[in-house]
C-alpha cells in the first residue's frame, strides 16, 4: 500500500484524502452554501475588449437568444420558487429570480439609449442608475412571470433588429463607458450587455436550483 493510502497507518493523511475526495464530490451540487459556486459581483468585473469588430453578428446572435435561454430556465419553476429571495444576499443580489429577470427587462431602454449614443457620436455613453432603483422599486414579484418574459422578450427584438440594420464601420465607433472609464466601441458594448445577460441567467438559475 502507498503512503498515504486508504489502507496506510498514517490517520491524519487518511483523513485528510477523504475530506479532499469530499470536497470533490460536492463540486457542481445544488445544496452546496451560497457562497460557493455563485457569480462574481458585477460591478467587479473587468473586460478586456481586444476582439475585432467583425464579431458583432455572433454578437447579435447571443444576444437574440437570451430571451429563449430565459424562458427554458424558468418555465419548469413553480411561483414560489421564482419570488423567493436569496439566502446569502450580496449587495444588488438581494432579488429573486422573478425580480432578476425583470431587471434584464428593466435595463433594455439604457441599452438602446447607448445605441443612439454610438449613432450620434457622443463623447460619453448615457450614465445607468448604478443603484438599480427601477427594479428595487418595480414590485416584479407581484407580476405574472408570463408578462415579465413577454415585456423582455419584445424588448429585446427591437434591440437587435435596431443593431442589425447599423452600418458595420459604426461597430468600431467608440465612446467612453462612464463608470469603467474606458473607451468602449459599439461591438464591446454589445458583448457587455451579453455578458450582463448571463450574469442574471447564472442567478436566476442559481436561485430556482437552491434546494
């Protein structure tokens, strides 16, 4: 038998395997804590915006099907469920999955004022409400859930089918994100909201699977 092994006279290296074999075991389960396996703080995130603008059309193709990918994690979930609050809240993480997808909702016409931003050439993009008092303030979870998803769903539409028409040397048009204060071109903002977008899906799922 190695050292170390299941069968070795060593207790505390035996041990020790079988809290690691454990830890393994759990990766990936719905019960662990919350603070394991969640999605980072959004306003933590750094983006490195290297890509060439020539990705914009897969852009617009993520972003066409967040409402899809919305809808599939939600429809199977009973009301209880989408309204319930998080155990562990952090910061804007304090929604249900209910009120997360209603603030996808909520941000659309931010997004397509930063649209007409780029058409427009502003040195700056329009500044987002950073405490998110449209959604605290929205009482989604009063809402049918079938209304949040349609109200995203038809907002979303107009936003790519805006994008979509946009001439391809605009996607490289840049303007100054006013909270990363960077220079952001049309191609990364798109890419930033799509990331935005999953950063909700991931807690929206997060939140229907806590058991």
């Amino acid at each position: 038998m190695q050292p170390g092994g299941e069968g070795s006279d060593n207790p505390a290296a035996f041990q020790e395997l079988r809290r690691f074999r454990l830890r393994r075991h759990l990766v990936g389960r719905h019960d662990l804590p919350a603070t394991m396996n969640r999605p980072p703080i959004w306003f933590e995130r750094k983006f490195d915006f290297t890509f060439p603008a020539e990705q914009h059309p897969n852009l617009c193709a993520r972003l066409r099907g967040t409402p899809a990918r919305l809808e599939e994690i939600v429809r199977r979930a009973d009301r209880a469920v989408l309204v319930r609050k998080p155990r562990e809240p952090r910061e804007n993480d304090k929604w249900s999955a209910q009120e997360q997808a209603g603030h996808l909702a909520d941000l659309e016409p931010l997004w397509a004022a930063r649209v007409d931003d780029y058409l427009t050439e502003a040195s700056q993009l329009t500044l987002a409400d950073l405490s998110n008092r449209k959604t605290f303030e929205a009482q989604h979870n009063l809402r049918p859930i079938e209304e949040i998803l349609a109200e995203f769903r038809s907002a979303r539409s107009r936003l790519v089918s805006r994008v979509e028409n946009i001439d391809s040397v605009i996607f490289a048009r840049a303007s100054l994100h006013p909270r990363l204060k960077i220079p952001m071109r049309l191609v990364d903002h798109l890419y930033f909201v799509a990331e935005h977008d999953d950063h909700h899906l991931a807690h929206i799922w997060e939140l229907i699977n806590l058991r």
